[in-house]
C-alpha cells in the first residue's frame, strides 16, 4: 500500500518538474523561434 502511495507521489513530482523544465524553456527561447515552432507545428 505505501509504496503505491510512494510511487504515485513520484509519479506527479516528475511531471512538476517536467512543467517547470518547460516553463523555464519558454522563457529563455527568443519570441521568433517560438513563432517559427508553432507554425512549423501548425503545418504538420
């Protein structure tokens, strides 16, 4: 029983740090490549 309460706390830990890794990525990324990502997404 903890260590699936264990494994699930991890498990949402991972994916905050992933937000924040993204976030901080977004930040520093220039406006223009950031347009130039979304279009190219867009176009796919």
């Amino acid at each position: 029983m903890m260590i699936e309460v264990l494994q699930e706390g991890l498990n949402i830990d991972l994916f905050n740090h992933l937000v924040i890794i993204k976030n901080i990525l977004l930040k520093y990324i220039p406006s223009g490549v950031k347009i130039k990502l979304l279009k190219s997404s867009k176009g796919v």
